[in-house]
C-alpha cells in the first residue's frame, strides 16, 4: 500500500517539500468566534485507537460517530470527508456531519464542478485552503464563493490527504455562525485526523481486495475435476455444468430446481442440506455440507458441496453459488482408517492392561512414574508449579537439603513455554566467589589474570530459556548486587567488556536457607530478596510426605536396576515399614542413597535392608526461645510481607491486629529498627 503522505505546511504557504503548501489570501483576520481548536489534540488518540478496533464492517459508523463527535465539541456547524476519483474530475461526499437546522449537501454532488478554484488548489496543486471569510477569495473564484453563500459559509478549511503523491480523500469543515481564524496547530490536527481515516480505509479496501481474490482463487481451485452451480434463491432454479449434472444423477435435457435435487439425495441427508442452504441465505455464512447420493447402480455416491451468497444487484437477484466434488473414495478411505484404528486400540488397551499386570507383579504402577510423589504435600507443589509454569515470573524454592528442589524446577520448565532449549543450572556454593561472576556473566580474553581465552556466561546460555540459580543464598553480596541489576533490566556486561547484552531469561532460585533470615542478618541483600520471592514455593520435607516413600523406593530400585543388571521383584513388608517410620534428616537424597547401597548388598529378587540402621529416629526438637524472642521474630517477618509498612490497609499493624503507636512502642522497646515516616 501507498503511504500517506504528511504534507506539513508552515504560514507562508510553502511545504517542507519546498512546494506550494498553504493557500490563505486573507489578511490578517481578527478572529470573530471564541473556538477552543486545543480540544481535538486529546481526541486524536481516542479517535485513533477506535478506528484500529473497527472491523470493515463498523469502520464508516466509526468515521461517522467521530466526526460528529469532534464537529459538536467545537461547535462547527458543518464538516465531512470527501473522496476524490482518480483519473477524473470528480469530488463525492463520503462522511459528512451537519448541525440540527444546516442545509445538508448530497453525498452524489460533484463537488468538483461546483468549486472548481477550491478543487483546482487542492486536487491539482496539493494545496490547503483555510479561508477566514468567504468573501476574500479571489476573483477566479466566483463559483466557489457562490456556492459557499448559498450553503451559509461564514469561514471554510479544506486539507487533501495523499495516499503516494496523489490526492485521495479531502478532509473539510465549515463554519457557519461566526468567522474564524483556522489555527496552524488545527490544521495539523485535522489533517492528522483525516490520514488516519484515509488509512483505515485504504486497509478496509486493501483487504476487500484481498478477500476478493482469494475467493476466487479458492474458488479456482476447488473448480478442478468439480461441478459447478448457482441457485436463485426466489425461484429455486439451479444452473448445472455438466460436470454437476453428472454427480447428481440429472440427464442432459431434464431441467434442475433445488426441489428436484433435495429428491435425488439420500432421504436421511435431505434435511442436512436444506439447513444449510437456509443457513447460508440467513447469515451469508459461506456453506459446506457432505451428503450422500444413490448411485443408478444401487450404490453409493458422496458428495461435497461447497457455496457462498453472491451479491445481489438491480439485474441480479440473490443467488447461492459454489462447486460440489465427489468424495466417494476419500469417504471410504476414511472408514477403513477408522476401521483400523478401532482395532489398534483395542491392541493397545490390551497391551496397556497386560503391562499394568506386569509391573503390580514387581511393585510398580503407572502413578509412581511421577517423580515429585502423590502425597497431598507435593500435589500442593504440582499446582503451584502448573500456575506459574506459563509464566516468565521468578521463582524462588525453599526446602531442605535432599527434598528435590532441583526436580521442581525441571519441572517448571518443562511445563513451560521455554521447553524446547535445555535448562541452565548455576550451584552457587559449588562455585569461588572469585569465580561466580564470571561464571555467570561471561568474561573476555585477558579480562583478568589467568583468562587466557573468552568464555560465554550461563546467562548467555540461558537465553530464551531458564536459568536455575541453586544455592542462592552462598551468592556473594557484590555478585548480589550485579544479580538485581540483571533482574531489573535484563542486561548485564561481560567481564572486561563495557558492551550491554540483553537478555530473556527466565530465574529460578533454589536454597535451604530461610532467606528472610538472612536477610535479618545482614547476609542476603533485601532488595534481591523481594525480586526473587515473586512466587515461592515450599518443598517439604520427606518426613512430612511419607506416602511418597513407597513410590520413591521402587523408582530408584528400577534406576539402580537397569544400571547394575539387577532385577529387584519384592520388599518386604517389614522393611517398608522401617523405611516409612525413618524420619530421613537427608531427605530423598539419603532415601536415594540407603536404597543403592542395599542393591549393592542384596542377594536374590529381595530387597535386604536389613544391615542397614534405620531404627526410627525423634524429629528434631525445636530450640527454645523466650517470648521475647519469638515477638521480636514474628514482628519482623511481618514487616518483611509488608516490605516495611506499619500503618494503614495492608500494614503491620493491621495484620497483627494492634494499634500503630502500640506497635512503634513494642518495637522500640524490642530494640525493632524502622522508618518513623
């Protein structure tokens, strides 16, 4: 599509184009009418944003509406948009607005005829005339002003709007009470209006177009091997080829009405096809309908018909019009396809039964694939994890040691949209603080002492993906503070390069450490804290998801098992127990471990853990803390879900149910630092 061109026009009449610009012979006016011009600026992103959101078929009411709209704001009496034909003199009104009592002007004038001057400086010469009084038009202009009188024309504005270098639409407004002077800021405002409107419109017809000939190309290639057909809807006739009259059983000299072909349908598919007939008539839907017709042999033809509503004129009446093929063996096809799969999934349902037979005789079943557990707990994680796995959210995992956090964030991002590249992991306390920035912001050759070459840092790598940031919590403070940054913008620099590299990389944060604390303590920025905790999700412990063991030791007896060349078919009940009842202060990791080393040991199809110490052990005990304590810890952490505020909605005070001036007083005494603002 063309582009429109923005012909911007400064006073003297010249445009930036070093053309002809704006045509004014007035002198210096002194403005007569009091309109406020600054009041169409703050609407033309309104009116902008409402045309992108019309559809073809609502943009002229839209155009419409806003003109109305900006015209009565500024109490200008007449105002429209006006197209002008290529290749010919010839000016029509396409939108117009007219004020309650103003002689309206006909959208089938020539507007080109009757202002010949006007349409000479517009058309021709890409001019805008703004006139302040009609009455000061030159002389070669005495049709114009004539024809302005007679419409009651006090002042008039006419801007072309350009699509390329030639003029496509001009945009007008009159007024008819008082004279006034047209604003250069107006014009431009104005003009800007009229562009957007010409745009749409040229994408309205740009589109138009392009259904057209994409109609006709469907149309084209269904055609190939098809009968075609029209039907007059008020009469019923049907036009065949011969092609059409051959599918439907029709002989050459016999005549075709829609009745007579609804006969030679398969009774069962009559009603089908009348409905979509009908349906195609109400709603100009385009029709599609498969139906079988019986063949002069006794068999059995299928047919695909497919039309669409052609647009009626004086000459020609409404009319369906389309093509129909035979489908027949397509249609058989088909149900042989369906034959077969019937029968592969009966195999597979039989297969499926016998394999689940199979493994309930080695202790397994389809559930204890499932890595992360069955119990309640980890069921609570799985919905957590499919909230935000969609996400490009931080997340930040808490558990202990040997709880799986590193599964869950697998997990995380495999359920994500990110999937498809693999996940980076960074083990923060695997790492020298020397070495961690490098590591994860890359460095360049000679950036350091010992760098002898460049290396790509993990978050290079995770771009597009995720990056697992274990151990967070060992993170160095100075590493902490580059982290944020990275976080905020998504940019970073390489070690001994000053070039920003942009990013989109999705953070995971894992630790067993209770940040909070350490944040407290001084050993874990706050700042970073609250960037990481957008979702945190909570691992639990095994101790408190003892349904998961079961599950958990047949998965590492069949992993072990496949490594070592072991089959292990049967545990005993007694050792189950023990595994239960165990309180596993390692977590799944020392589950994982107590398990290898009985493979090791064990002799037979028998699981032994019986050299194995696993007498059932007393949870830790909590330490004891004075009252004091616990109301100095529990204030602080409510100020850390508040990030520090104490009054109002939302505060602390409101959450622990106190009075602000009690609260400020408790902490003071608790020696409880804050912000008195």
């Amino acid at each position: 599509m063309d582009r429109i061109t923005n012909q911007s026009q400064d006073a003297t009449g010249v445009d930036s184009g070093g053309q002809p610009g704006l045509c004014r012979h007035d002198p210096t006016p002194v403005p007569t009418a009091v309109i406020n011009f600054h009041q169409l600026e703050p609407l033309i992103p309104v009116v902008s944003a409402r045309i992108l959101k019309a559809s073809s078929a609502t943009l002229g009411e839209v155009i419409q509406h806003s003109l109305q709209e900006i015209l009565q704001l500024l109490g200008l009496g007449r105002g429209g948009l006006l197209k002008v034909s290529q290749g010919r003199c010839h000016v029509l009104l396409s939108y117009a607005w007219h004020d309650q009592g103003v002689e309206i002007v006909s959208n089938e004038i020539n507007l080109a005829e009757l202002l010949p001057w006007t349409y000479h400086q517009i058309v021709i010469l890409g001019k805008t005339v703004a006139k302040h009084n009609v009455d000061s038009m030159p002389a070669e202009a005495v049709e114009d002003r004539r024809f302005f009188v007679q419409l009651g024309v006090k002042s008039a504005l006419a801007i072309p709007l350009f699509i390329g270098e030639s003029v496509h639409h001009i945009i007008v407004v009159h007024s008819l009470k008082e004279e006034c002077v047209w604003p250069e800021s107006f014009i431009t405002n104005y003009r800007l209006l009229g562009e957007i409107f010409v745009s749409a419109l040229a994408r309205r017809d740009i589109q138009t177009s392009l259904e057209t000939s994409q109609a006709r190309l469907d149309m084209a290639a269904i055609s190939a091997g098809a009968g075609l057909w029209e039907l007059e809807l008020a009469t019923g006739n049907v036009w065949v080829t011969s092609k059409a009259r051959e599918m439907l059983n029709f002989i050459e000299e016999e005549s075709v009405s829609f009745s007579g072909f609804i006969e030679k349908i398969f009774p069962e598919d009559r009603s089908l096809v009348a409905n979509a007939v009908e349906n195609a008539q109400r709603f100009g839907k385009e029709m599609q309908v498969e139906y079988r017709v019986p063949g002069p042999d006794g068999s059995i033809r299928w047919l695909v018909s497919r039309g669409r509503m052609q647009q009626a004129g004086a000459s020609r009446p409404g009319c369906l019009a389309g093509v129909t093929l035979e489908i027949t063996k397509r249609k058989q096809m088909e149900q042989k396809l369906h034959e077969q799969v019937g029968e592969i999934n009966l195999l597979r349902d039989r297969l499926e039964q016998e394999n689940i037979l199979l493994r309930s005789k080695v202790g397994l079943n389809e559930e204890q694939h499932h890595s992360l557990g069955i119990s309640a707990a980890m069921q609570g994680v799985k919905v957590l994890i499919e909230q935000v796995a969609k996400t490009s959210s931080t997340i930040l995992i808490q558990g202990e040691t040997g709880t799986g956090k590193e599964l869950v964030a697998q997990a995380t991002h495999q359920l994500s949209d990110r999937n498809k590249r693999l996940m980076i992991t960074v083990n923060c306390a695997a790492l020298p603080s020397a070495l961690i920035e490098s590591e994860l912001f890359g460095r360049e050759k000679g950036a350091f002492t010992g760098a002898l070459n460049r290396q790509v840092g993990r978050f290079e790598l995770a771009h597009g993906s995720t990056l697992l940031l274990d151990e967070i919590a060992e993170m160095p403070l100075e590493t902490q503070a580059k982290l944020l940054r990275v976080l905020q913008s998504g940019t970073f620099e390489r070690l001994g390069s000053p070039q920003s590299i942009k990013v989109d990389v999705r953070i995971i944060a894992a630790t067993n450490c209770n940040l909070a604390r350490e944040v407290e303590q001084g050993r874990f920025r706050r700042d970073l804290f609250y960037r990481l905790n957008v979702f945190p999700i909570h691992v639990p412990p095994l101790r408190d998801r003892v349904e998961d063991i079961p599950l958990l030791v047949w998965k590492f007896v069949s992993e072990f098992g496949q490594k070592m060349g072991r089959k292990i078919k049967k545990i005993s009940e007694q050792d189950m127990d023990k595994l239960v009842a165990y309180s596993w202060p390692g977590n799944v990791r020392e589950l994982r471990n107590v398990v290898e080393r009985a493979m090791i040991t064990s002799k037979g199809s028998l699981l032994d853990l019986s050299p194995l110490d696993l007498a059932p052990s007393r949870p830790p005990q909590p330490s004891i803390m004075t009252l004091e304590a616990v109301e100095r810890r529990h204030i602080q952490e409510t100020l850390l879900v508040t990030q520090g505020k104490i009054k109002g909605k939302g505060g602390a005070a409101a959450l622990l149910g106190l009075n602000p001036s009690t609260l400020y007083s408790r902490m003071r005494k608790l020696a409880i630092k804050f912000n008195a603002a």
